[in-house]
C-alpha cells in the first residue's frame, strides 16, 4: 500500500501510522482535518514528499467537510484549513507546497461541486506525480551509484517518507533494480529514531542489504573506508543550503574531510526559491523526546533539553544534487532547475 492515499469509499485519508513501525503494521483513517493535523503532529506521517501530499489531501478534505452554502465562504474556510496545516510542521516546504497547489487550482472552479472535485482530483495527481518523480530521481540517481558501493543515510528519505519508491533510498533501489549489489548503513537518526525503525524496516522488506549504526560511528566508518558515498533526503533547499534531519550536517563535514561524495536527492517541491538558511523556522520538538525513551526516564527529569528536528548544510558540502530533472553540481542557481 501507498504511504499515504485517499479512501474513496469512505472519502478520508488513509495512511500508515509510522510511530508503530517496526513494531505494528497498522492503518489509520483520517476523516477531520484535526485528525490530520494531529497524525501530522504526532509524525504518523512524515517525510517532506509525503506532507506535501498529506497537505494536498488535508486541502480536499477542508473542502468536502466545509458547509458554506457559496464558493466564497467556502474558499473561506479552504484558507483558513490552509493555514492550520501550514503550522503543524514548518521546515519541509512541501507541506506548505502542497497546501497551495489545491488553493491555486481550485481558483478555476465556479461552483461548490466543482471545489471539492478539483481540490481531490488535484491531490491524486500530486500524490500519482511523486511516485513518478521518485522514479525519475532513482533513475538519474543510480547512475552516480557502483557496483558494490556501500553507501550511509541518515533518517528516512524512502518510500515511508514519500508516497512510494523514496527519493534517497529511492535512488539505491533503483541502483538494486539495475543488478547493481548496494550496501546500506543506515543511521538510527537519534531522537525519533526513523532510521532504525524505518529505514532498516523499509530496505528488509526488499531484501536490500542493510547495517543499523547509531549516528555517532559514521566518522569512524568513513575513516576506515568502509563508506563510498552518501545519500540524505531534503526537507527544504533554499539558495545557500539544504535542510534535512539533525545530524546531517555533520555526516556532510566527515564526507568532505574523508572526500567521499555527499549527494541530496529530493524533488523540485523541496526548493524555497525564495528561502535562506537565516529565513527558515527549525522546528524545535519537545525535550521530553530526549529525557524519555519508550516512557522510561533516560534523563533527569527536568534538565534543560535542545532538540531541533533539522540542521542546515551549506552546498560548499554537497557533491550533487540529484532531483527529477536530473543531477546538478553547486554551484546553482536554484531558478536553473525550473526553467524547461
Ligand atoms: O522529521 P521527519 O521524519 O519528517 O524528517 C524528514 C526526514 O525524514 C528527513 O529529514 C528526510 O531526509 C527528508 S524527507 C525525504
């Protein structure tokens, strides 16, 4: 099943709830926008790709539930749904693109049947096109990989973070496809965990050959040449650097001084044209995900706690960017990639 996809029997969002992996397999139904927000929240869905879609179908949810009785209350009310998404999780900018993609396209409906059409049809395209730019980003991806390659990632930018295929893991999959033997170290990606709990999970499901380290042993790995390259996601790319899960900046520092290629694969959505590193809210996520592990305290209970969800990595660290369109090297200018 896809990560994320609309239920068309019972018109509600459907996904995988990604807080129970390894452990449980389990479905949930989102059927109000605040169950969204909160499985959002809760990072029962996560992963820029995949917010950008949950984004998309929160929109066509907002739609269907609204009661306004004309299309400017009801466009209204979508604006007032657009903002409440908005806030759940600033960093990724997909979840902000994906919001105003169906705000954008339902500016060509003229009626309150039409809305709720446009805004679903809208969302099932978006969520159709990231598998199909997946693909696209692992077929231009798997050529920078070789034969035998052993290759690090850090959180989880595969299929649990899209809606399927991936775009990191993405890009080893369809190095895999192409009979090439990849070995995965995949970090656990402290303090949630996505890499050990998700990345192991997803590349066991197919069979890809994977090594779980806990974050801290990458610099040792990487001088005893045990890694060829890197693959991270993106949550946000602006001008000058990309954002992606804590830790990875410092993966992107041991990469450069071991001279082993750093790449970032991540679709055209995770560009902030507009954005800087100095211009984009960190989310800073609760302390109690540091002073607590599976409810046992780890920590004193009240020692002051810094726990930033994202770091910054200048483009000075990065070898390529590899997206749909193909693979560029910085220095870039992001408008370059959007021109046909
Ligand atoms: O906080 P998350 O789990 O939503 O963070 C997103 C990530 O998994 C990573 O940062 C990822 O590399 C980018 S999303 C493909």
């Amino acid at each position: 099943m896809r990560t994320i996809d609309w239920n068309d029997e019972s018109n509600s969002i459907v996904m995988i709830d990604q807080t129970m992996l390894p452990e449980e397999f389990k479905i949930i139904e989102c059927k109000t926008l605040a169950s969204l927000c909160e499985a959002i929240i809760s990072m029962r869905i996560r992963g820029a790709p995949a917010l950008g879609v949950a984004g998309g179908y929160g929109m066509a949810l907002a739609a269907r539930l609204s009661s306004a009785k004309d299309v400017n209350s009801m466009l209204k009310d979508m604006e007032i749904a657009a903002k409440t998404i908005k806030a759940t999780r600033p960093t990724a900018v997909n979840l902000a693109w994906g919001v105003d993609r169906i705000l954008h396209a339902v500016n060509d409906a003229y009626d309150l049947k039409g809305i709720k059409a446009v805004a679903l049809s809208e969302a099932k395209k978006m969520a159709d096109e990231d598998v199909a730019k997946n693909k696209k980003i692992g077929e231009h991806g798997a050529t920078l990989l070789e034969d035998g390659d052993t290759v690090l990632t850090h959180c989880n930018a595969g299929r649990m973070a899209c809606v399927d295929w991936g775009t990191a893991l993405g890009v080893i999959r369809s190095a895999v496809e192409d009979g090439k033997q990849i070995q995965v170290i995949a970090c656990e990606t402290r303090p949630l965990n996505q890499g050990s709990r998700i990345t192991a999970w997803e590349l066991m499901q197919d069979n890809i050959p994977v090594t779980l380290i806990a974050d801290s042993m990458a610099g040792h790995l990487m001088r005893k040449g045990v890694i060829n390259k890197v693959i991270v996601g993106a949550d946000r790319i602006t001008g000058d650097v990309v954002f992606n899960k804590i830790g990875t900046y410092t993966h992107s520092v041991l990469a450069k001084e071991h001279e082993i290629p750093f790449y970032v694969a991540a679709p055209l959505s995770t560009f902030d044209l507009e954005g800087w590193e100095e211009t984009v809210d960190i989310e800073l996520r609760n302390g109690d995900e540091l002073r607590f592990f599976n409810g046992k305290p780890i920590a004193p209970k009240d020692v002051n706690v810094y726990n930033p969800a994202f770091d910054a990595t200048p483009m000075e660290n990065i070898t390529a960017v590899i997206t749909e369109k193909g693979i560029y090297y910085p220095p870039f200018l992001l408008e370059e990639l959007f021109v046909d």
